[in-house]
C-alpha cells in the first residue's frame, strides 16, 4: 500500500486519510492505532492487579467514587477517575453521562422513547440511559456536527 | 444542546403550546357563543413566563442519569406535577379563571399540551437518533 506522509503546521490540519478497497481487520487496527486507543488500562479483579484491552471495554462507570470497567467478561475496578479515562482512551469513548464513559463501538443503536429519555443498546444488549445533555457531544465525535 | 438552548425552545414549545389551546378557546366562544375574548395587555407575556417556569423542571427531572431507570417513572410523574402547580398557580397569579369551570378548563388545557410537548420532543429526538444510528453502524464493533 502506498503510504504518503505530509508535514503540516497546525495542530488542527493533523488526519489522516485510509483508502482502501474494504475495511477489513489490518485497515480498523491501523484506524485505532491513529485514534491513539490501541492500548491497555491497569485494572483490579479479585485483589489481582490485571490489564484490560481498552477494545474489549463496553463502558466505564463510577460509583461512590469508585471506577468500574465493564466488559463482556465481567466488571474490573480501575484507580484512574472517570475525566483522566476520558481522555486516555480516545474519542470514540464517549461521556454518555455523569457518571458513565461508552465505548461507541459497542453501542448497537440508540432509541428515543416517548418522555424524552434516550436509550443505548450495546452489543451486549444491556441498555444504558444516554443523558440529553451529552447528546451533541456524541453526535461531534461521530463527526454529525 | 447547551442549556440555554434547550430552555429556550422548551419555553417557545410551552408557550406555542399554551396558544394554541387558547387560540381553540377563543374560536370556540366565537363561533358557538357569539363572543369575543378580551385580553389584558400583560397575558402574551404571562404565556412566555409560564412557558419559561414550565422549562425549568423539565431540565432538573428530565436528564437520564447512567444506568438507573428506575427513578424515570418518579420523575416524570413528579415533573407531571411541578408543571401542573406552575400552571395553575400562573393561572391564579394572572387571572386566568373566572370561576371553577375555567380553572377546570385550563387543567384540561395542561393535560393536552403534557403529552403533545413530549410528542414533539420525541419527534425531534428521532432526527437525532437516526443520524447517530447511522454513524454508528459505519464504527462498530463485530461480536
């Protein structure tokens, strides 16, 4: 694959641009290695210091000040607070409340009820309440607005 | 949407609302009574003001809060009831009622616009939601 690399001097003109015929596994590895979310989170199970690939994580929530990861495998408590996760997992993790980061690849879809209530169904199909307030915030992370 | 924002066009539902009951009233005493409604010149903008208290505890009740549903149902039915005391008691405030048959008039009026608010609402989410659904599908994951 050709690779073209361009220097740039704004911060805000810094991308980049995939083209490719489909976008199998090698092509979504190289999109999550670009968002900067390729890594790993020190986790606690059990007593037992482990880390968490930050792929397999559905959302993260904080409790009594406290912080959970959740996964399709279970829940993990973390030390990091819910605003550094924020920004150390990258955009596509998104603030879904005050207490709740999403990973919006494991959001299925969304539903608006009637009462104005905004639902999400992740891959899981657990629902989370989407908060209106962060609404826009998602929608700039999806690029909508 | 910013706060602001939504209080703002809350206040411009509710009180497009209000209007449009009020608008139904009057037409119906015009044509089926043979009278004419008389406003003061203060009741337009008794119509913005209770659109604008009838905004704000929509922004404390109405916001999701993580995972717990459960309050959901108490919340509605509270806002349900902070609206109704803000409306009736604008009603008094304003002199709305003339007698028991108007106040009963404008609660009915309140039972309308509730649900016709949240109808629009919910439309208005739909946009939304379909557009964010769609962006969705183009990042997920495969499981």
């Amino acid at each position: 694959m050709l690779v073209q690399f361009e220097i740039v001097t704004d911060k805000e003109q810094e991308g980049a641009w995939i083209r490719a015929v489909e976008k199998n596994p090698q092509i979504i590895e190289a999109i999550r290695l670009l968002e900067g979310n390729a890594g790993r989170i020190a986790v606690m199970r059990d007593g037992q210091k482990l880390f968490c690939d930050v792929r397999t994580i559905y959302y993260v929530e904080s409790v009594d000040k406290r912080t959970f990861v959740y996964t399709k495998d279970g829940c993990y408590e973390t030390k990091l607070r819910l605003y550094e996760l924020e920004e150390e997992l990258g955009p596509l993790y998104a603030r879904c409340s005050k207490a709740m980061i999403v990973n919006l690849r494991k959001v299925r879809q969304l539903n608006s009820e009637m009462g104005g209530r905004l639902c999400a169904t992740l891959l899981n199909g657990e629902d989370i309440v989407i908060s209106r307030s962060y609404v826009k915030e998602i929608k700039r992370r999806l690029k909508l607005s | 949407m910013t706060l602001l924002k939504r209080l703002v066009r809350h206040t411009m539902m509710i009180a497009s609302g209000i209007l449009l009951v009020v608008g139904l009233e009057t037409a119906y005493f015009h044509f089926f009574r043979g009278y004419d409604a008389v406003f003061s010149w203060y009741q337009p903008g008794a119509f913005l003001l209770t659109g604008f208290f009838c905004s704000m505890p929509g922004l404390l009740l109405t916001d999701g809060d993580g995972k717990r549903r459960s309050f959901f149902r108490l919340r509605i039915v509270l806002h349900w009831l902070l609206l109704f005391g803000v409306v009736i008691g604008m009603g008094f405030v304003f002199e709305w009622y003339s007698d028991r048959f108007s106040c009963g008039v404008i609660a009915l009026a309140y039972l309308l616009v509730y649900p016709l608010v949240w109808i629009v609402t919910y439309w208005m989410d739909k946009k939304d939601v379909r557009e964010i659904n769609d962006a969705l599908k183009t990042i997920q994951d495969d499981e």
